[in-house]
C-alpha cells in the first residue's frame, strides 16, 4: 500500500522521519522509500549527516588499500560516499530499494566514481550476483528488519559476500535508541546481538555508542560496531 502522505513529519517523536501511522508489514517499501527521498531536502533528512567521525573511526583502523572492494548498504544518498571518494577509494558500490536516493547520489558524486544497484535487501537478486566485497557498511538499515526472516536474509547475504579476513561495519539504533525511524518499527541491537546473528566465523573488533543529532536537534543512540570476518 503506498503512503498516501504528500509530506513527511521530520520532527515527528521517536521516529526520524515521515509519517508515523505506518506498520512496516502494510507499507510499499520503495514507495516509503522513494516518497522520504522526493519529499524533502537531503538535509532535512533524519538521518541525514555531516559528521561522519564515528564511521571513519573504525574505517581508518582497517588501513583499507584504496582499491579494496566496499559496499555501502541501503546507501540512500549519504555524504559517506563523497568522503570515501574525497579519502581516493575506487572501488565502491552503493546499493538501496530507493532509485531515486541513489539517483540523487550519482548526480552529486558523478556516475563514473561508484557503481549503484537498486535492490531490496530482503529479497536480494542483483545483489546476489556480486563478487564478494572487502569491507560492507551499513549505517541505519539492518536495524529496520524487524521479522526474523528479514535478518536472517539479510546476514545471509552478507556472509555470502565478504572475503575471508573481510571487514563489517554495522551501525544501528541501540538498545537505548528510538523505537521507530520514518514512521516505521525498528529492530534496536547491541554488539552481542550483532555477533551472534554474524556467527562464529566473525569477531569484534570494536564497538561504541554514539549520539547522532537530527537535523531536528533530537538525540539518537547507534550502536557502531566492527567485525571482521575469521579467514
Ligand atoms: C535511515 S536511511 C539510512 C541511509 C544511509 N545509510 C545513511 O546513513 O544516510 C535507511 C536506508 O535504507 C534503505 N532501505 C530500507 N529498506 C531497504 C531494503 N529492504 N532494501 C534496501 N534498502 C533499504 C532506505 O531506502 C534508506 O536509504
């Protein structure tokens, strides 16, 4: 069912943006999507960031060659991607259910730096067709999975796709973060929660809880945690 809404509650409590009134079994997701990211600026966004300290925190600690493969995880239109360019990584792919976020993405980075694919994380198919990456990022999309099936598509996908001593990078709404984000329910995590759906072949590195402020000026609690994967 699409959202029928022509405008998104940014402010809207305990959720990061859109409307409220949504369960995630009724709603379009590509429509949902798609409407948050035709319906308002980029900055407007409750996700929206411009400080990107708490990820390059646990990328700089990898010491990536600048040719490794990295995949950005329901990338939406994030400014993580112009800062991956800005840093010379070369080989990156940014993948979302919305293809207008990542339409937006490759007219402000320029096509020829990433390479996009429009896919549904809980029904992969392009996805499942890509070689398998060096580090897999993903900021504010795991957490949205809220049936069991979902996740374990999901970390079936991902354990099929990173390379033998590969890193995760999973960035989350903690235990003591929101309960909803664009109106819809969420899946809040802790780096045992974490571990325990990657599986024995991974290991944590690190993990740390950080307040990212929306543009709304409310506070919201991440979970940031690396993982790398036993060869
Ligand atoms: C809260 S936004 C975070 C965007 C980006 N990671 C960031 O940090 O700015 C969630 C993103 O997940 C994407 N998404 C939600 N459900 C998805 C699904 N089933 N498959 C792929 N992407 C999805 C949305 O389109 C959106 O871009």
């Amino acid at each position: 069912m699409e959202n029928t809404n022509s405008s998104c509650d940014i402010n809207a409590k305990n959720s990061c943006c859109c409307s409220s009134e949504e369960t995630t079994s009724t709603v379009d997701l590509k429509a949902h999507w798609n409407k948050a990211y035709t319906n308002n600026p980029e900055e407007k966004l409750g996700w929206f960031e411009t400080d990107l300290s708490p990820m390059f925190q646990l990328i700089n600690q990898i010491n990536l060659q600048k040719n490794a493969s990295i995949i950005n995880i329901g990338a939406g239109s994030t400014t993580l991607i112009d800062e991956l360019i800005k840093q010379e990584y070369s080989n990156i792919i940014a993948t979302d259910i919305s293809d207008v976020a990542l339409k937006n993405l490759e007219e402000r980075v320029g096509t020829h730096k990433i390479k996009t694919i429009v896919d549904d994380l809980t029904k992969p198919s392009e996805l499942t067709k890509i070689d398998k990456v060096d580090l897999w990022i993903d900021r504010a999309v795991l957490h949205f999975f809220t049936e069991t099936k979902d996740q374990d598509t999901y970390f079936d996908l991902l354990k099929s796709k990173i390379k033998d001593s590969g890193y995760v990078i999973l960035a989350e709404f903690s235990l003591q973060g929101a309960t909803k984000c664009s109106g819809l329910d969420v899946h809040r995590y802790d780096e045992k929660m974490l571990l325990e759906k990657l599986g024995s072949d991974f290991q944590l590195i690190e993990a740390f809880h950080f307040t990212y402020t929306m543009p709304s000026g409310d506070p919201r609690d991440y979970i940031y945690t690396l993982f790398r994967k036993i060869a």
